[in-house]
C-alpha cells in the first residue's frame, strides 16, 4: 500500500502547479494532458503508472477544492461588505438614538413647567368664567363721604330710593361694596 503526503506552499491564484512526469514534482510547464499521454515506457514499472494516475487525480482533486475555495472567498467578501453595511447602519442607528435621548432629557423638564403653566393658565380661566356668570353691578359716581357705616347698606337705600321696591322682585341684598381705584 501507497501512502503519499505532499506539502506545498500556498498557491497563487495566477499560477497552477502541475505534475512533471518526468521529475515527479509540480511545475508551472507541465499538465495533465502531459502525464497521461499513455506514453510509459517499457523499462516503467506498473507501480510507477499507478503512482502517476494518482498524482493525476490528487492534481484534479486539488483544482476542484481550488476552484471551490474562490468560490468561498467571493462568498465571503460579499457577507463582509453585507456585514459592514449593516454595522455602519446600526452605528448611526446608535447615534440618532443617542441624540433622541438627548433631546427628550433636555424637553422633560420643559414639559413639566408647560404642564404646571398650563394648569394655572386653566384654574384662571374657570375663576374667569365663573365670575363672569354672577349679576354685578358696577355703579360709578357714588361718594364716599356720604355713607355713615357700612358701604353695603349706604347702596341698598341709594336703590330703593332711585327705583323703588317694586322695581326688585325680591329683596334686594348687597352682598358686598368696595371703592374701586
């Protein structure tokens, strides 16, 4: 039984290495159809052609896997460039979410102050509307000097006396009167 190793440096895609029949080793000038042009010699042992048809096969096998490891490679460098697209993608993914985090740290505590402002701007406007429903009478013109006690009474016979009682459905009650500036 024939067992052969053979080690190689790397091939280079541009040069293939091909069996010498003549040297038994690889070179750049020889190929296949050289080693199996069925040209042995008479003086060649049977053990020597065997060794030759399957150095012939080994060189066959070795294109097959070359071939096979280009196709790898293409394939390869395509994931790759797929794989670099992708990270660049989720780099600026990164980035955009890290500036989004940014302004909704900056806009919290804005919002906060609009929901406080806001809050007050409505509490103003319910007091607006509600004092706006109450029957006020503004009544310009009476004098200070002429009322003895309380304000309140002072206007309520001012009143009665201009329009009369049965100008009031109901009793007439000033609940409250102020001097305006």
């Amino acid at each position: 039984m024939l067992v052969i190793f053979i080690t190689w440096p790397k091939p280079r895609r541009q040069a293939k290495l091909q069996f010498d029949p003549r040297h038994t080793t690889w070179g750049p000038n020889t190929g296949p159809e050289q080693m199996t042009n069925g040209s042995s010699t008479p003086d060649e042992p049977a053990e020597s052609v065997e060794k030759k048809q399957l150095l012939v096969a080994v060189q066959q096998s070795l294109t097959s896997i070359e071939n096979k490891m280009d196709n790898m490679c293409t394939r390869m460098d395509s994931i790759t460039n797929k794989l670099e697209k992708h990270d660049r993608r989720i780099r600026e993914a990164k980035q955009h979410l890290s500036t989004q985090k940014e302004n909704i740290s900056y806009c919290g505590p804005k919002m906060i102050n609009m929901e406080n402002d806001l809050k007050l701007i409505a509490a103003t406007n319910e007091d607006h509307k509600a004092r706006s429903r109450h029957n006020n009478l503004r009544i310009l013109g009476v004098p200070e000097a002429t009322s003895t006690g309380r304000m309140e009474d002072y206007v309520e016979r001012m009143l009665t006396t201009l329009f009369g009682k049965a100008a009031f459905s109901r009793l007439l009650v000033v609940k409250q009167a102020h001097c305006s500036l």
